[in-house]
C-alpha cells in the first residue's frame, strides 16, 4: 500500500505521512493543509467540551493566543509539547487528537 501511495507522490516530496485516509506530503503547498484540519479538529473538540479558546489555553498551559492562532485562517505550527498538552486537557490520547474525519 504505502509504495501505492509513494507512486502518486510529487517527486520533490521527501516523506508521506497517512493519516486516517488523508495523504499529507511534505510539499510546500500541502503543509497548510494539515494544519488546517488540526485547526479545524481543536476547534470542534473545544465545541464539543462546551469550552471557549481562553478556557483551553488555561486547561493546557499554553497562552491564549497560541490557540487562536492553531484554530485561525492561517494556523501556526504545532510542536509536540503543545500536543501533548492539549491531548492531556481533553482527557485523550494524542493519536486521538490527531484523528481528523473524512
């Protein structure tokens, strides 16, 4: 499967990671894409906690910008450090935060 997956990959890309179904490669133009979805996926566990950003960024240790910014337009890159904080607010592991919908 994953040289399926190598043989649909633009040249330039030097990896490929999968994701629950989702190619994300490291091209230029892809990079956004995944912080995109990461965005997208903080923001609807924080929904579904009933929590606001300031109210995250509390739980987790981390300021309240930084999670304005993941969940933004143009979101940031995420360290691992920062995952782990937020996957430990939510009370989950952080394969699960990572576990972006089709």
């Amino acid at each position: 499967m994953l040289a399926d997956i190598w043989g649909r990959v633009n040249r330039k890309a030097t990896w490929v990671v999968v994701s629950f179904g989702r190619c994300f490669y490291n091209h230029p133009m892809q990079r956004p894409l995944i912080r995109y979805e990461f965005g997208r996926r903080l923001r609807e566990l924080r929904k579904l906690k009933g929590w606001t950003q300031e109210g995250l960024a509390e739980r987790a240790d981390i300021a309240y910008k930084h999670v304005q910014r993941l969940e933004g337009k143009t979101p940031s890159p995420v360290k691992i450090d920062t995952l782990e904080k937020l996957a430990d607010a939510f009370k989950i592991p952080v394969w699960k935060l990572l576990q972006f919908k089709d």
